[in-house]
C-alpha cells in the first residue's frame, strides 16, 4: 500500500465526477456509472475513469454519457471505447481469444483441485485404518532380525 | 563513523550468515552436535549485527545525515521525528534491510526459543533460514545498499511525499513485512523436514504458531493498508485489486490454508506432504510478491524501484529457493506416509475443502495479477485485468468458504455423521431469514448483498453454536455457561477468528451494496438531504497548516431526532509539492459512516461536494482486527507456549500431542 501511494501520489485524491457531468436520467446516470467503473483512465494506471480526476477521464466520462443519450447499450459503449482506445481501456478483459485462458482459468483449477481432492479422501478412506500396528509388527520384524544378528 | 560501523556489521552479518548456512547443515548431516550448536549463537550474532546496522541507519536518518544518498533521497531536516524514524523504511533500501532485520528476528526466536525441538531438525531448520537471510544480505550489500556516501553533500534533503506522513501508514509496512518473514520460519521448517524425510504431529505443533503469528501481521498489516486507502483516498475505496495489494494478499490466502492444514498435521499425521508444499508456496509467494513489487514489471509506477538488475536477482532468489525446494518436494514428498486416515465425512475432509478454495483463490488471483504481462510477451495483446475480472472470479470462492466453513468447524475429527451439524440448524434458518429480510427491505440492488450478508449471519451464528456445543450437551445452562469461561483459548481462538471474518464480509457486502452517494454543487446556508440526513455548507475559510495552506469547509449534518454533526472536510495545497490533496471529512458510526469530501469552488459562490453514506464501512476493519485477536487467543493457548518454550511439550504428550487433553481444533 505504501508504494501504492508512493506512485499513484496526488491525482488520486479526490473522487472524479462532477455535478455538471451528471445526466438528469438516474437511470441513465446509474448505467454511465457503472460503464465508467470498468474503463481504465489511461493516463493515471490502475485507477477506473469514475474515480480518476485526470482530463483524459472527464472526456472518456462525457464520452461515455453522450453514447448512452444516443441509444447505445452498455456493450456498444464498452465496444466503442474500446474500438478507439485499444483493448488496454477495459478493466473487464473480453473472453475471447487467448483471455479465454485467464477466464477459465479459475473453473479448470477448480475442478483440477476438486478432483485431486476427491482422490485424495478416497484413497484415505480405504486405506488400512491401523497403520500403527502394521508398523509395529514391522518392527517387530526389524527386532526380531536385529536380536539374531 | 556510525554508518561506517553499520555497514561493516551489514557485511559481518552476511558472514555469519554464510557460516550459518553451512556448519550446521554438516553437522546435522554427519551427526556432529557441536557443529550443530554453533548455529544458535550463530543465530543470535546475526541479529545483533543487522540490529547494529539498522540501528546505524536509523541513526543516519534522525540525525539528518546528508552525507547518505538514502537520507538525502528519503528526509528533510524540518520533518518531524516520527516520520524520520519512518522514513528509514519509506524506501526501497531501508525496508529490504527492516526486511532483513526481521528475518534474523525470527532465526534468532527460533534459536532462542525453539530448545523443544530435536537438534538435528533445529540445525537444518536454522542453516535454511540463514540461507534465506545470506541471499538477502548479498541482495542489499550488492544492488541496494544503504550505506552510499555522497561525495559533497547537500544541506538539505528532498524530504518525503506529504501523503506518507501518516501514522497509521508508518507502521504498515513493519507489519506487512513480519507477516512476510514470518512465513520464512514456516519454509525453512519444511525444508528442514524434507531434507530429514520425517514429518510427524510435533512438526506441526512447532510450525503453527509461527504460521499463526505471521498471519495475524498479515492480517494487520493488510487492513491497515486497506483503511488508509479508505480514509486518506478521498472516496471511501478500501482495495483496488492493485497488483501491489495482491503481493500481499496471496501470501495471507495461502498462511490461512496452512494454518489449517497444520492443524490436520498436529492433530491426525494426515495431509503431511501437502502442509509442506503449501509452506513453500506461501513463502514462495512471499518473494513473488516482493519480485512484482521491487522489480516493477507490472504497472511500474506502483514500485519505488524500476531498477531492472534488482528485479532479475529477486527473480533469481525466486528461481533459486522456490525452484530448488520444489524439486527438493518431488524427490522427498512421497517418503511423507499419511498416517490419520479419516472418513469422507470428516473435520479433516472440511478443512480439505477449505485447503482447496484458498489455494485455488490464491492462485488465480496470481493468475490474474501477472496476465497482462503473459499476454503481452505470449499474445501480444495488451490489457488489463482490472477489479470487474478479481471481483467475479474470487467471491465465487469466498461464497464457498463461508458455506462450508461452520459445517466443518462442528464435524467430529476422524469420522463423523450428519447428525453433528444438527445444533447449526438455528444458525441456517437465521442466515436464511436474513437474506430473504435484507432481499425484501432493499429491492433493487446487487443479489449478492444479501446472498453475502445471510452467509455472514451463518458464520457468526455457526461459531456461537460450536462453542455452545463444546461446553457438553444435557447439562443445566448455569453450568455450561461456567465451562464456556473454562474453555481453551484455542477454541475460543477459532470461534473469535471467524467471527471476525463474517463481520468482515458484512462489512464488505453492506458498504458495497448499500452506500448512497450524493454529488452536487452546494451554496453556503442551504440544506439538502442525503439518505436520512440533513446536510448544510456553512461556509468555507483558509487555514493555514504547518507547511501547507486549505480551504476548510464547514459543514452541518443534522440526523432525525439527534444533535447537529460538524464535519470539516478540506482541500489542502502543499507549496514545496505544489499538489493540492483532499482531507475527506468522517463521522464515524457504528452502523454508518458519513463521508463528506471538498471538491472545487464554482464561479458563483458554491462548491462542489461529494456525501456518501457508506453503511457498516468500521466493520471491516474491525473484523479484520477482530480475525486477528482470535489468532492472538489461539497463539496464547498453553499448548504452544509449551511447544514453543520448552522441551515439556514431547514430554507431556510422548505420542505427538493428539491424546485426549489437547482441545479439538
């Protein structure tokens, strides 16, 4: 966190969205919140455009809310900031091509585990439940064997 | 003179480092008990030196020594001297040498306080560490060292970013840092024990509580970090999902699986090799986190080091020791026979489930905080993996937890029935109940607040029951209340811990859900209404601070039936930053916070002003710290500090400790 602070510094210190950018539709203004919360501020790294107080975030706000007044859907908005600013812009990587790999990730490691999980208790459950007696007999085997040599 | 000498201690330390590295390992491979000896006072020298040393540098700073680049870099003479002594692990080369200090802490408590353990496995476990400690000395002394003299020093120095002149940031990172090291002790007692090929329930009784300890620093360390971003921010954000949080949450996922896992060691010889494996990772995590924080290959701004030659030699550590004991753990793991065996229906199958969404979390969010740059050398695609991807994947995983969790605190050890978790039968409908209420009460919001808010009914109701439960079925209330006093502190450990973790998951999913915000430009003398709240601006003055100037605004928060509330939230300008920053204003509550934040003046007299209303915003942090009070229960159970203090612990329980007097877990 410290470095976190170190680095991001100043710009971040204040929450980013002004009264005048607000639409009158709360509806409206609630869906351009919620959009603007999952686009990267491209400027000021790891910080989403709703929270970033930077130039470049207010455009891409405004950006935003003028798609939605013209109709758009979220996805549509999402695509055409995308289209423009590049992949990097959405903090929400699209599942498709190689970020598929990262989306299933978590399930394929899931069920890996569950499954590595599973055979493992299994296994335990039938194993011999005296383990201790069929080593001591071992020993006494071992003692057996030493007492003759 | 002084830093002369505390260099020089740097550089013995790392001397004695490398002995230690060595003699005892020979002497514990070829059966010599004085070579094996050696490695305490070994162990004691190599913390005194570096104390000597860090002493040295803090000498350095609170002196104002600007013949030291760190100290020119990292201090000022007007600054005050709390922040001096802080500054000393503001930076890059001062924390890596608290770093250090802290790692000889701990071989050194090990030497000290470790006389229960067998010879041969405390030589091992002492030698591995100071490998650990050797590798970081080379770090420091060879990329990093503090000890640079300029050759004409300036008459002041370049001070120290305004925003880290904070209390509650000063002692974040020792915090963070002894949660780190602390999980090294748990690493060189798997190496120890792998290189012995024995694991056995006295092994898990001696690593447990320095797993124990490190995670309640962790768990300090972390909320702390988390709370200051909260407070200090300016709008109310308590994590980010930054790779820099990450770094440090992976290593506390992974010290919470083994700190469960231990228990199963201790109590039932069973999930031996995997304990090993997970202590590995947890410290290997440890340095992967370290790595991504001082290499900066990932969102380099975050790191005050983009040094590349540091980051490839952390990487080569990383290699090295992760790589080197990994291989160690396939070639010894299959000597570590299980010897519990258990039911599927079991404590011990609970806490496998538990292992295996800890893990799993842990690693995807390692996945996640390292895929940008996977897909940017393999893909060659450039992207981000921002809170939206953390937030769907990981609370799949903490919904898991939270279910299964009373369930398998309750089930017996070895076997158990259905019928044990009958007395959670209250505790589910409550958590039902409030699910539906909350569902009912506040309609059109997210599913997952109340989803969130029954589970932590669940957990906090579930851990009540399992305590009422051990106090024995059938006896008059009046005595079980008394033999509820009487029970272990481990017990009450468990109990507390998880409480503390439905609080805090309550916390989360109020505040994320449920905040009301409010934005508007606001004139002097008229009220509006944010949620139940009356707000007025009452007017802004200037006020000038010790080094900077701000515009304090007054501002009147009246509540339904109860005295107005004044809160002064400011915009403050630091001339010699030339930023301006924001000091939000907080009313604290017990079932709210208010959160007012300035914002800028507009043309005809008014200011922007930012309200939220964030409900049970305290409660995560307090869970937090309320986790970490049940791990401080459960530490100061008399088991371990028999474990821990003296060699009474074999003599007591000659079995390996899982006879009848030791509390279930």
């Amino acid at each position: 966190m410290l470095v976190l602070i170190m680095a991001l510094g100043l710009p971040m210190a204040a929450a980013a969205v002004h009264p005048d950018e607000v639409l009158d539709d709360p509806a409206l203004e609630a869906r351009a919140r919620d959009i603007s919360k999952g686009l990267r501020c491209l400027v000021c790294r790891n910080e989403s455009i709703d929270e970033s107080t930077a130039e470049l975030a207010r455009d891409l706000r405004l950006l935003v809310r003028e798609r939605l007044m013209a109709g758009d859907s979220d996805a549509q908005v999402r695509a055409f900031v995308a289209d423009r600013f590049g992949e990097y812009v959405l903090l929400n990587p699209p599942a498709r091509g190689s970020t598929l790999i990262l989306w299933l990730a978590a399930p394929a490691l899931l069920l890996f585990g569950v499954g590595l999980a599973v055979a493992y208790v299994r296994r335990q459950a039938r194993a011999p439940a005296p383990a201790e007696a069929a080593l001591s007999t071992q020993d006494k085997a071992r003692l057996q064997k030493i007492m003759k040599g | 003179m002084i830093t002369e000498f505390g260099h020089f201690a740097l550089v013995l330390a790392f001397m004695v480092a490398l002995f230690q590295m060595i003699v005892p390992m020979l002497g514990a491979v070829w059966h010599r008990p004085g070579w094996m000896a050696v490695a305490k006072p070994a162990a004691t020298a190599q913390f005194a030196l570096t104390a000597c040393s860090f002493g040295a540098l803090t000498h350095a700073f609170v002196t104002s020594d600007f013949s030291l680049r760190l100290v020119v870099n990292n201090s000022h003479t007007l600054k005050p001297i709390l922040y001096k002594i802080t500054g000393v692990w503001g930076n890059h080369e001062g924390s890596l040498l608290l770093w250090v200090l802290v790692l000889t802490l701990f071989g050194a408590m090990a030497a000290w306080f470790g006389t229960g353990v067998p010879p041969a496995l405390r030589a091992r476990v002492l030698a591995v560490h100071a490998s650990v400690a050797a590798a970081f000395f080379a770090f420091i002394l060879f990329t990093s060292n503090p000890f640079l003299r300029l050759a004409v020093p300036p008459f002041n120095g370049q001070g120290l970013n305004p925003l880290l002149q904070d209390p509650g940031l000063a002692v974040h990172p020792p915090f963070l840092y002894v949660g780190y090291v602390g999980l090294s002790m748990a690493f060189s007692f798997a190496v120890a024990a792998l290189l012995q090929g024995r694991v056995d329930a006295a092994w898990g009784r001696w690593v447990r509580p320095w797993t124990l300890a490190a995670w309640i620093f962790l768990t300090i360390g972390i909320g702390l970090g988390s709370w200051w971003a909260y407070y200090e921010l300016g709008w109310g954000g308590f994590w980010f999902w930054d790779p820099v949080e990450n770094a440090s949450f992976m290593p506390w996922l992974l010290a919470t699986a083994l700190l469960h896992s231990a228990i199963v060691v201790e109590k039932r010889e069973a999930l031996k090799s995997w304990t090993i494996l997970l202590a590995i990772l947890a410290f290997g995590f440890s340095l992967v986190g370290t790595f991504i924080v001082r290499s900066g290959v990932l969102t380099s701004v975050h790191a005050f080091a983009s040094d590349p030659a540091r980051g490839l030699y952390i990487l080569g550590i990383l290699i090295l020791f992760v790589g080197g004991v990994l291989l160690l753990f396939a070639l010894r793991a299959g000597a570590m026979e299980a010897k519990g065996v258990f039911a599927p229906v079991s404590r011990e199958s609970a806490l496998v489930v538990n292992n295996l969404l800890l893990a799993v979390s842990a690693l995807v969010v390692f996945i996640g905080t390292i895929w940008p740059l996977i897909a940017e050398m393999i893909f060659d695609r450039t992207l981000s993996v921002g809170p939206p991807f953390f937030n769907t994947t990981f609370i799949p995983f903490v919904i898991g937890l939270a279910l299964v969790l009373p369930l398998g605190a309750m089930l017996p050890w070895k076997r158990g029935h259905i019928r044990a978790l009958r007395p959670l039968l209250g505790a589910g409908v409550l958590a039902v109940a409030a699910t539906l209420l909350t569902w009912a009460v506040f309609t059109g919001h997210s599913a997952l607040g109340p989803i969130a808010i029954g589970l932590a009914v669940w957990l906090v109701a579930g851990a009540a029951v399992d305590l009422w439960a051990r106090t024995g079925r059938g006896a008059p209330a009046r005595r079980r209340l008394g033999r509820l006093a009487r029970l272990p502190r481990a017990d009450w450990g468990k109990a507390v811990a998880h409480v503390g973790f439905g609080l805090t998951m309550f916390g989360i999913a109020a505040l994320t859900t449920y905040e009301t915000q409010d934005i508007r430009i606001a004139r002097p003398g008229e009220p509006y209404q944010v949620g139940a709240y009356n707000i007025t601006l009452l007017g802004v003055g200037q006020v000038q601070g010790p080094n900077y100037t701000s515009a304090m605004a007054t501002i009147q928060v009246t509540d339904q039936g109860r005295g107005p509330e004044v809160l002064r939230p400011e915009r403050r300008v630091y001339p010699v930053a030339g930023m301006p920053t924001t000091e939000a204003a907080i009313d604290n509550g017990f079932t709210r916070d208010i959160y007012i934040v300035l914002g800028d003046p507009q043309d005809d007299g008014g200011w922007v002003v930012r309200t939220y209303i964030k409900p049970f915003a305290n409660w995560i942090w307090g869970g937090a710290l309320i986790m970490a009070l049940g791990g401080g229960l459960s530490l100061s159970d008399r088991r371990y500090r028999v474990a821990a203090g003296a060699a009474g612990a074999r003599r007591r329980a000659p079995n390996g400790g899982v006879n009848g007097g030791v509390p279930a877990e």
